[in-house]
C-alpha cells in the first residue's frame, strides 16, 4: 500500500498576540494533548493557529477547472485580517512559529498574523531565501501562471510561499502536492465543533482515496484527463450551440426575405421609392450639417467676444472698486454683485428682484459714504452697458447651444435612416439579381465551418472520454487489488467505536452497480446501507466520519497528528468509552491527538488522560494562558478528577 508523510507537530510559540500571555510556547507530546479552557479562553482559536502555522490561511474547498483548455485552482483564503477580528488588541508584530517535523526534514515556519504573510522559513537549519509577500497576492500570481500552463511556473520561483510549497511537497511525497496536504489537514486531520463531514462529499472522497490507494502518478494522468475531457466537452457544447444558431438565424432570414420579396414588380416600384427616398435624405442630411457647422461657428465667435466683454468689464470693476467704495464692502460687492445684477440670489440660487444702486449697500440698502468723482458716473455708465452686452450675447450662446444640440439629434436619425434604406436596397437588389448574392454565398460558407467546428469537437471530446473510460476502467482495478487492507482498517476503528455488537462493512459501488458514482466509496451498518448521512445518528454520523479519517491516517502514513474540537458534546457514557478505546488505538500506533476540552464534567476527556503516564501527555491550560480567562480560575486537575 502506497506511504505518503505529514507534518509531525513539536512546537508552536505565539508572540504579540493579544488573545494569549505572550510569548506562548506551546511543546506538543507525541501522544495525547489537551488544550483546556472555559469558553471564549482562545480553544479553537489555538488550534487555527496550528493549522495556519503550517498551511497558511487556505480554508480548503479547492477547486480544479479548466478554461481554454488550461487547468486553473482555485485555493480559498480566509481574510487576512481573520486573526485581527479575533482579538480587542492587535500588535503590528504579532506572529506564529511552529516545528514539525515530515519525513525526517525539519521545519521551522514564521507567519504573520497582521497580514497572514509567510515571513521566513528554515529547512534542516537553512534558511529559505524568497521573496515576502501576502497569500492573497502569491494566489493572484499563481492562478494567473496556472492558466497560462502548469509548467510556465518561472514568475513564481522568487516568492518565498513558492520555495516553501515546492519543498513541502517533496517531503510529504502527496500526489497532487499541496493542494493535497491542504485538503488533508483542513478536512481529515482536524474535525471541528462545526462537524463537517469528510466521508460523504464525494470530492473529498476522490481527492484522498482516490490519490492514495490507486499508483499516484497514474492517478494524477486520470484527473488530468477528467479534466481535459470536460474542457473539450464545453469546447463541444459551444461549437454545437453556434452552429444550431447559425442554422435558424439563416434560415429564418431566408422565410422573411422571401415573403417580403415574393413578387418582382413591387420590389422594383419599391427599390424606386428607397432611391428617392435615400437621395432626399441625403440632401436633408447635408442641410442640416451646413446649418450645423454655421451655427457651431457663431458659437466659437460668441465665446471670443464674450471673453473680450468680461475682460472690459473687470478693467472697469478694478476702476470702480479702487476709487468708490471702502475696502471692505468692495470684496463683498465684487463676490456678490454680478449674481444679484442677472437677478439670481447669489445665496439661494433662485431667482430674484434687485434694485442695485450704486449709492445704496446691496445688502441694506442703506446710504454709502463714497467719494463723488465725474469719471466715476462714466465708468458706471460704460460697466452697465457692457453687462446688458454680456447678459443679451449669453441668453444668444443659451439658445444656439439648445438648436444645436436639436440639430445633432436630427443629423443622427437621418444618417440612420439613410443606412437602414441602403441596407434595405442592397437586400432587394440581391433578391432581384441572385447571381450576384454573394452575401447568401459567404453565409453559407460560414455555417459549413461552423458545422465542421462542432464535428472535430465532438470527435476529441469522444475520443477524450474514451482515454478516460479505460483509464478509469484501471483505476477501478487497481482501487479492488488495494482497497481490502484500507477496509479492514477502517472496519477495525469502526467497530471500535460503536461496540462489538455491530457489523459494519465498505465497499466499493462500482463494483456492483455502474450507474453508481456520486461516491467512491460505501457504507454498511448492520446490513443497511448508509448511503447519506441523515440515515445514520448524530454519534453514528461522528463514529464513520472519525472512522474514516483514522483509517486514511494510519493506512498511508506514519505518526500523523488529529485535532479534535469537544468530542464529548454529543455522546452519551457508552459511547464516550467506546471513543477513548479507539482514541487510545489511534495513539497507540505512533500518532499524536490534541483535544480541546470545556470545563465541564467529561468521562471521556477524564478516563483518556488518566490512561497515560505523566510523560505521554500534555496540558495547555487556556484558564492560566488566556488573556480572556476568568478571575477565578477552574483547575484541570479537578476537572478530570470529577470534583467539577
């Protein structure tokens, strides 16, 4: 059976981190660990961090399609300020570093946890050099490098997450690298209160029995013909779709063109109306553009002496501001005045009646000191006549604006027209002269291509499926020859959990019935197919799921590691015995269980831990490490003494 490696948990240390006392320096045992804490202390918290520590923030979920023929994943990411929001306050430092160890190799691996950025890496004491950015932008990078080829990975060898991923892979030694290691940690290693279930999503099926039991490098040639024959079946599918359209699109057109050209003379009395009509048109049309264009041109002159008029006028307002009024009421007159001359409220913006004189304030109307000088009356007199100037020539450029904007939209509809009887002629000339319709020719032409098109897509897409039958056809032989030892595996932890008394059995569907394939897998208890999971009970759903991922873990690799959120929160005082024999199994094998525990009675978490030695397990006690932990603080030791 086919051995594959995990990463072997031995420390983990949490600094800035505002949820915990920190430094936190966190030393797993190899066998049992219990992280124990009142709630809201940072339990599951703690174990994301784990999970983060090595992986990143990938939530799992990962899916593999096709587009234009070039494979593309798609690798989910929580935010990158998820540990942020988990916390009151947040240090800019803050930081995790765990050790594992996989297959012999050590590593030593630094996240951020402001950004969820990978800031360093060391791989048997060296470190990796790379460059540093966050996942989120290394995913950008790495999806666009992946549609563009699997191997067109140059752009991607100078970031540090590419170093690191390319080395995790070689030590774990996973068929389908990563990906794979991410949908193992994320959906077998660690079973969380939400209770997701691994053993009847048919992807997570695939994605781990699959790979693992079937030769793996033929497996992977498997999926990527899966994924080839689903691409060229889109491919199929289109080309079929714009033939089919082209076809009804024509053939509709010929219906109408017939009907509407079914008697020669009418078309030819027709055709005449459409050139008279066309050459009227035309002549309206060049009207108007000359109107247009003259129109355009006393607007282009009417700005100019606009311009000249304002620049008289300013000259005469310094003038007129200098030598009549005190300094302060001018810059209010000059603000407000021109406003209140064209009869708008310079406040409101509504229309008014001012009586602006020059001896009364505009604002009071009461008397102003001015200096009484005869050049002054001139200047006033010149100022007023060029603003009835500017006001008459502005209400002109108003209403050429208006006739121009009117003229633009009749020159549209006109030119439209004009095409749309062009376009009306030519298909009456082509009716009356077929010799001629070459239109009819080039369409036809380019609904045979497109005919042609549909044909070689439809025959790689069978030729395709093909390759793949008998490729599955060998993954379905090998999956027998391998699956037995798998299955006593996982019939062993089984029964273990639900007792002695109960006959469980798996096999595979396949084998019996072609039609099956939603899962690889199935499931008996006591003779009765559990073909979903309502069919079974809360605990029974749990035992499978639990049963599955400890058969995956132990069948395929070697002293792996499972975290588990409150086991006992949902069984009753057999079943919590049964779960502690088959947990103790499971480390009795060479493996490591970290549990999280509430303060709460628990026969479960109590009798596991009280069969160990002192040596073979290990406390983290959030009520002593927790920032959040209540005043009065609740011991472990009572707790799995039942004193609670």
């Amino acid at each position: 059976m086919n051995k594959f490696y995990l990463p072997r948990l031995e420390e983990i240390v949490i600094t800035d981190y505002g949820l915990y006392k920190c430094p936190l320096k966190i030393t797993f045992n190899s066998k049992l660990n219990v992280i124990f804490g009142t709630n809201g202390t940072g339990k599951s918290t703690l174990l994301m961090l784990i999970l983060f520590s090595i992986i990143g923030p990938y939530r799992g979920g990962i899916k593999t399609k096709t587009r234009n023929e070039q494979r593309k994943d798609n690798r989910p990411l929580y935010d990158e300020d998820f540990f942020i929001n988990r916390v009151i306050q947040f240090e800019d430092m803050a930081q995790v570093t765990s050790k594992f160890y996989i297959n012999g190799d050590k590593y030593e691996v630094t996240h951020s946890l402001n950004d969820c950025s990978l800031r360093k890496v060391i791989i048997n004491d060296e470190e990796i050099k790379g460059k540093v950015v966050t996942y989120k932008t290394y995913e950008s990078k790495y999806s666009k490098t992946r549609e563009k080829g699997e191997h067109n990975a140059e752009e991607l060898k100078g970031y540090l997450i590419y170093e690191y991923q390319e080395r995790i892979k070689e030590s774990t030694d996973l068929p389908g690298g990563v990906n794979t290691l991410i949908n193992m940690l994320l959906d077998v290693m660690f079973f969380d209160e939400g209770r997701k279930f691994t053993f009847w999503s048919a992807d997570l099926q695939e994605t781990i029995i699959g790979k693992y039991i079937v030769d793996k490098d033929f497996y992977e040639e498997y999926c990527e013909k899966k994924l080839e024959t689903k691409a060229l079946e889109s491919k199929y599918k289109k080309a079929s779709e714009t033939a089919n359209f082209m076809t009804k699109f024509l053939q509709k057109e010929k219906r109408e063109t017939d009907s509407r050209y079914n008697d020669e003379n009418e078309l030819r009395i027709k055709l005449v109306k459409l050139d008279n009509d066309i050459q009227y048109n035309t002549g309206e049309l060049n009207k108007r553009q000359q109107e247009y264009q003259r129109k355009n041109e006393r607007i282009l002159q009417l700005l100019q002496e606009i311009e000249k008029i304002k620049e008289k006028i300013q000259e005469l307002d310094e003038i007129w501001y200098k030598n009549l009024f005190p300094s302060q009421y001018t810059k209010f007159y000059t603000k407000f005045s021109k406003k209140m001359i064209e009869n708008v409220c310079p406040m409101c913006g509504q229309k008014h009646s001012f009586n602006i004189k020059t001896e009364d304030c505009i604002f009071c109307q009461s008397k102003l000191e001015i200096e009484e000088k005869p050049d002054l009356v001139k200047v006033d007199i010149e100022r007023r006549n060029q603003q009835m100037v500017l006001a008459s020539k502005n209400k002109e450029l108003e209403g050429l604006r208006k006739e121009l904007a009117k003229l633009k939209q009749q020159i549209s509809l006109t030119k439209q027209d004009i095409e749309q009887k062009i376009s009306e002629k030519n298909q009456i000339e082509v009716s009356l002269n077929p010799i001629n319709s070459a239109l009819e020719q080039n369409d036809a032409k380019r609904l045979e291509k497109a005919r042609q098109d549909r044909d070689e897509a439809l025959l790689a897409y069978n030729t395709s499926k093909e390759e793949e039958n008998v490729m599955k056809k060998e993954v379905e032989a090998k999956l027998v020859n391998n699956f037995r030892d798998f299955s006593n595996i996982f019939c062993r932890y089984a029964k273990s959990f639900f007792g002695g008394n109960h006959v469980v059995k798996l096999s595979l569907p396949f084998i019996t019935d072609e039609s099956i394939d939603e899962t690889m897998i199935r499931f008996s208890l006591d003779g009765k197919e559990r073909t979903e999971s309502f069919m079974l009970s809360e605990s029974q759903r749990i035992f499978t799921d639990l049963a599955f991922r400890f058969a995956i873990l132990t069948s395929f690799h070697e002293q792996s590691f499972f975290m588990c959120e409150t086991p006992d929160s949902t069984l009753d005082l057999l079943h919590e015995t049964n779960a502690v024999n088959t947990f103790k199994e499971y480390i009795n094998m060479g493996n490591t269980l970290i549990l999280t525990a509430n303060a709460r009675k628990s026969n479960l978490v109590s009798e596991l831990y009280n069969s160990y030695d002192e040596k073979d397990k290990n406390v983290i006690d959030l009520t002593e490490l927790s920032k959040l932990a209540l005043e009065e603080r609740i011991s472990f030791y009572d707790y799995v003494g039942g004193k609670l």
